[in-house]
C-alpha cells in the first residue's frame, strides 16, 4: 500500500472521496458563475476530470442535492435579480 492511503486509514473519507469532492466543489464553483454564455454542464466536467456526463450527474446530485443543470438554472436566475 503507498502512503498516501495510509494516511487516510481510520478516517471517513478516503483518498478518492476526497479528490472527487474537490472537483466536485470545483464544478459547482464554475457552474455558478458561468453566467449565460458561460460553458455547458459537460465542458464544465469533463474539465475536472468527469469522462461520463451520467456518472458526473449523479456525484453532483448525491453531493448538493440537484443536478449540475438546476444548479447552473438556480445561478442564472439568482444573476438576473441582481
């Protein structure tokens, strides 16, 4: 075993959780501030390392409860307003 899991032993999180979490926290970062010509939900993926849309779609909703599109909609809205 390398050392980088090692250090994970014991803990919630392991080494993969923590890389997706952080592209995840990446992805929901770009989407918000895309804006209107901001770049598609997969761009925004595959940039951060998501090869499938389906499997990136359902790490989203799992993390933040919506899906990268309702998130990009809600951020979209929320810019009109101001």
């Amino acid at each position: 075993m390398s050392s980088l899991p090692k250090l994970f032993q014991g803990e919630e999180l392991t080494v993969g959780r923590l890389i997706q979490r952080c592209r995840l926290e990446k992805c929901r970062a770009e989407l918000g501030r895309g804006g209107p010509s901001g770049p598609g939900v997969s761009v925004i993926a595959q940039r951060w390392g998501f090869a499938h849309p389906t499997q990136f779609t359902r790490a989203f909703r799992t993390a933040y409860g919506m899906t990268p599109s309702e998130w990009q909609a809600a951020a979209r809205d929320a810019d009109a307003t101001d």
